[in-house]
C-alpha cells in the first residue's frame, strides 16, 4: 500500500554481495520493501523478481566488470516485456565514462564505492517516494504487466 519495493540483485558470477547486502539493510532501515535475489542472477531472473513483485526498481550490484553487459541486458528485457516503467539504478566499480554511457541507456544512477547508504537511501525515498503514487490520473496501471 504505497511502500515502496526495490530488487536488489547481484548480476552474473560476481561472487561479492556484502555491499548489496549493506544497501539492502539501509534501504529497508528507510522503509523500503527491499526483495534481495541473492547471488548469481541473470538478468532475465531479475527481470522476472522484479515483474513478479511488481517492483519499483530494481537495484544492480556489480563488481565484475560485465557492467556494460548486465545492465543493458536488464533494461532491454524491461522494455520487451513492456515494465521500461520499472527504475534501473546501480553500484559498483564503474568507470566514470561507462557511467555516462550507462545513463545515457537508462540507467537512473549509479553509486560508486563512495556513496554513502544515506545517499542511496535518500536517493531511492526522493524518487519513489510519498510523490509516486500509483494510482494517480495517467500513470500506468499496476495490473497491466501481464
């Protein structure tokens, strides 16, 4: 009712989740219905948690280096299943020119090692929050993802 629901997901053979588990634990310690996938994910597992739970976002955290891959993937999967309304932000080890390519493919944010989980928090809140509501004229109805 109004909550909002954020996947967080470990893409690919990354094998290092302490990170994602530190946000996830922040995100919900600032109300957030946070649904972690746990280690190994595909993108199209994530795709499917995410459509399943009828998420908000969904959050990678990527180690890897298959960044470019994995979130490309994730967000061409969104649009075939028509969810592009489902956010896609990230963390991790990125390079500052893979960022800028990355939003300019969709991504939303993405948060370096630096980034505080006050600011992912805050970030998530501000874009999710109380001002979202699914209900209202125009946005798109909850049901409609098949």
């Amino acid at each position: 009712m109004g909550s909002i629901r954020v996947i967080i997901a470990k893409a690919g053979l990354d094998g290092h989740d302490r990170g994602a588990k530190v946000v996830a634990r922040a995100l919900r310690d600032a109300g957030v219905e946070v649904i972690y996938t746990g280690l190994h994910q595909t993108p199209e597992q994530i795709v499917a948690a995410a459509l399943q739970e009828d998420a908000d976002a969904i959050g990678l955290s990527i180690l890897s280096g298959a960044h470019m891959t994995l979130f490309a993937r994730v967000l061409e999967l969104l649009a075939e299943r028509d969810a592009a309304d489902i956010t896609v932000f990230g963390g991790g080890i990125i390079p500052d020119d893979d960022i800028a390519e990355l939003e300019r493919l969709g991504v939303a944010k993405i948060f370096t090692p630096g980034a505080s989980t006050q600011q992912i928090a805050d970030w998530v809140r501000a874009s999710f929050g109380p001002a979202k509501d699914h209900s209202a004229p125009g946005a798109s109805p909850a049901g409609d993802r098949g």
